[in-house]
C-alpha cells in the first residue's frame, strides 16, 4: 500500500521538500502514508487534534503543507481551522482531503517545485510540532538520518525481534509514537498491535489476548493501569521490558509492577533529539531512583555552565547539552529559535540535570519554565498569553504543580482588573475556548499583586512556593511591571 501511495505522489507530480499535514487519531492508514513520504523524501506534519481550530490554523500555514488529510472524525475541526487561514493574510491554505479521497491524489498545485531525485539522509521525513518557552510551538523537523540513527540507537539498549508483539497507543502526534519502538518493530518485523487511544481496560485485556511483549507509556498510563480493577487478574508473563516516557515513575508505582515481574526501562528525550536521550534501565531502577539514566548509544551528553555553556567535568550541575546523529537539523521555517537552540554542534535543551560520580544524569528542573501534564508539554507562556486576551485580566502568571494523577496541572495566579468581578469559571471556559483541555490551567488564584523581580520578570518559584515562599512576599516583588517593559 505504501508502494502504491508513493508511486500515485510521484504520478501527481510530489517529491523531495513536499510535506502533508494530517489531522488523524492513530491509524494504519497514516502509517502507510508515513512510509510513502519517506519513500519519495517527504516529510509527514501529524498534527495534534487535541488542539482547537485556531490553533491548528497557527500550524497549518506555518508548516505550509501542500495537501491537509483528515480523517471524517476531525472534519469539522480542520474545517474550522482552515477557515482561521483564510483570515490570516499571508498564509497559503493547503487543499483538504479524506484519507479515503487520498487514495488517489490530485495534481501538485503550482508553486517551488520539489525536488530531483531520491531521497536522501538529510531529507526531513517528520515535522512535529513542539511548545517552547516562547509560548509559540516550534516546527521541529526530524530528518531520514534521525530517525535511522535514533532506532539503531535503541535497538542496542532493548533489542526487538520478529517475535515481538508491540502494544502502540502514544499519538501519533508525538515523535515519540513513531522513534520509540514502532519504527524499530517495522524495522525488525515485529507485530504491531495499533490502538486508536488508550484505555487501561482494553490495554490489559490486550496484554492476554494478544501476548504483549512491550509497550511505551507515560506514568499516568501505568498508575491507571495498577488502579484498574483487572490488573491484579491479569497475566503479565508475556512482557518483556516496557518502557517510560515523559517523567519519572514513583516507587511504589516501580515496586508494583517490578513484584509482578515486569522490566521498566525509564528515560528522558525530547524531540529535537528525535527523541531518546538517556535511559535507565530496569536493573538501576532503584539504586538510581529519580535519574534519568545514561546516554544511549551514538548520543553524547555534556554538562555546561547555563550562564557561560562552559562544559563541566566530572560530577556536576547545570544546563543539559547533547550532540550525535540524532539531534534534529533546525525548526521549519524558523532560523532565529534554531540559532537560539543549538551551541556549535550541541542542542541546548533548557533543562537543568546533575550528574553524580557514576555518570547519571538526573533532572533538576525545566529551565524554560515548561511542565508536563499527563506527558503532554505545557508552555506557560502559551496560556498567558490566552488569558491576557480576556478583558478582566490585568496580569497573570501560570506555573506546573504536582498532581497526583497527571503529574503536573496548570495552575494560573490572575489580577483582575480593577472593578472586576470574573471568575474562575469564566476564565476557565474562555482557555477552554482557545487551547487544549491538557493546557487548560485547572485552578486559578485570584491575587492582589504578582512577585516581578527588578527586570519585571516573574518569580515563577516564588508563585510554585519554593524556598519557603508564599505569592507576593517582598514589597519590590510585588510592584506592578513597567508598562513600557511588560510590553518590550
């Protein structure tokens, strides 16, 4: 089926360059088009339906796709999204079509025309769009060559065979739903078993049914599974090692599924890395709780001053530098945030680590300020900047607090204007309205003043209680921002 795609893109006049954006939940039918736009050396955008239209709109003209395939549950959404571009002056609205329509693609619209050739290593196969601490979600593009080098890369940390049976139910949205696992099981013609979403029930049912060897998920993914009533019935024996993603799992949560017999490999990535960093695996679970592991192989790690991005030896803290074939080539589009990313040949990654006397990295602390709700990232920046847009709101900051269940939840601290009454319902239902239900802050605290430092910036650990300190302490602290430099 891939063949036959990536001979219809060639027939209709696609080649190297060209990029399709999809609105889709987890399908087969999007990894046949993966593999067909690999194989002309196009990129595959899979954009997030989690997001609302106006978002999208955002990612569609930035990304500049030459053809948006959507999937009949997200019409009205890509429609309403498209219809954000139209608006937009300056952007260019790609044509939409069914995945069933697809099937036979329409003639290349005028315009630069692709590329000569076959593909090649440095050939962009995915843009994946990621939040930064700007706020504005950056088109990270992750090249043929990444991906080659990102699986290789695991297959020699947790090797996979034909007789393995993948469980894969990441969206496909996420770099991380394609280069952790899935690719590596096309590679080794491994089973792929494709869920549209997850779902602790089905996934444990599927477990027995199905003699699931492995699976990637969040920590949220493995505390419902332990909550669910089934669990403690359910066969484990056909698992092998499973892997986490997207923050560290507790211990009791560890010790529950190590008492069962289960492997747990845990790790850190991000995309721009494509997206595997370091691992720690199931033997160093303990002995090195809350690490995030060691480099994988043909990935280098450094520890740099975060002031001077002077490399450190030895034992050491500060800003997280990694280099290797992974490591992606720039953001689409954006020169200026992939000059800001990368120092020589290493990816600057905004997170503060220690690594102790045996060389294992543990993550201090988000040096952008970003936090992870049930592994999705957030950009506080990003909902600020929604809530500066209602009316009542004069200023505000929003930071990640712990959750039990989703790790870490929005929480937004608002002044309201004066003679304001809103409250947080309305403020809630207005981010509603404008960001996805993950980013949407799910309490707010109404404040006399915020904590602003001498540069007008706000003490975001003051807000997260840190130190011992409660939201507006300090007389300087809490004086209102400068206009003209709020504005700046």
């Amino acid at each position: 089926r891939s063949r036959a795609l990536s001979d219809a893109l060639a027939a209709a006049g696609y080649g190297r360059g060209d990029r399709i954006a999809t609105i889709s939940g987890n399908s087969a039918d999007q990894i046949v088009l993966f593999f067909a736009c690999a194989d002309r050396g196009m990129a595959l955008v899979p954009l997030m339906w989690r997001l609302t239209g106006f978002e999208l709109a955002d990612q569609i003209g930035r990304s500049e796709p030459q053809l948006l395939i959507v999937e009949d549950e997200y019409a009205d959404l890509a429609t309403e999204a498209l219809a954000h571009l139209i608006d937009t002056p300056g952007r260019t609205v790609p044509r939409m079509l069914s995945f069933e329509a697809f099937l036979t693609p329409p003639e290349r619209a005028a315009g630069v025309p692709p590329l000569d050739g076959p593909a090649q290593d440095d050939d962009p196969v995915l843009v994946i769009f990621t939040s930064g601490s700007s706020g504005k979600p950056k088109a990270a593009q992750l090249t043929q060559a990444n991906c080659f080098w990102n699986n290789l890369s695991f297959s020699r940390t947790i090797p996979m065979t034909d007789d393995d049976v993948l469980l894969a139910f990441l969206p496909q949205f996420h770099s991380g739903a394609w280069n952790i696992q899935t690719l590596l099981a096309f590679w080794v013609g491994a089973t792929v078993v494709l869920e549209r979403s997850f779902d602790p029930g089905r996934v444990l049912a599927l477990i027995e049914q199905r003699g699931i060897t492995t699976f990637i998920g969040v920590p949220a993914n493995y505390q419902m599974l332990s909550e669910h009533p089934a669990f403690a019935d359910t066969d484990l024996s056909s698992l092998g090692t499973i892997v986490v993603g997207g923050g560290t799992l507790p211990i009791p949560q560890l010790e529950i599924f190590h008492d069962r017999g289960v492997q747990l490999c845990q790790g850190y990535g991000l995309t721009e890395a494509s997206p595997n960093v370091l691992c720690l695996s199931a033997r160093d679970a303990m002995a090195k709780h809350g690490s995030s592991g060691k480099p994988y192989p043909y990935v280098d790690c450094a520890v740099a001053n975060p002031a001077t991005l002077e490399i450190l030896e030895g034992e050491a803290t500060g800003e997280l530098l990694v280099a290797g074939p992974g490591v992606f080539p720039g953001y689409l589009g954006d020169p200026q945030a992939t000059a800001a990313t990368m120092h020589g040949k290493w990816l600057l990654t905004g997170d503060m680590v220690h690594r102790d006397a045996d060389g294992f990295y543990f993550i201090v602390d988000r040096i952008k300020d970003m936090f992870k709700s049930g592994g999705e990232n957030v950009s506080p920046t990003e909902v600020e900047e929604v809530l500066r847009l209602h009316d009542a709101v004069q200023h505000v900051a929003v930071v990640g607090v712990h959750d039990e269940r989703w790790g870490e939840v929005g929480k937004a601290f608002v002044v309201r204007r004066e003679d304001s009454s809103v409250d947080e319902e309305a403020l809630r239902t207005h981010c509603s309205e404008r960001l996805a239900r993950f980013k949407v802050p799910k309490t707010i605290e109404f404040v006399d003043a915020l904590p602003f430092n001498a540069l007008n910036k706000v003490r975001r650990f003051t807000l997260r209680g840190e130190k011992g300190k409660a939201p507006g302490v300090g007389a300087k602290e809490e004086t209102a921002p400068d206009p003209a430099v709020d504005e700046a």
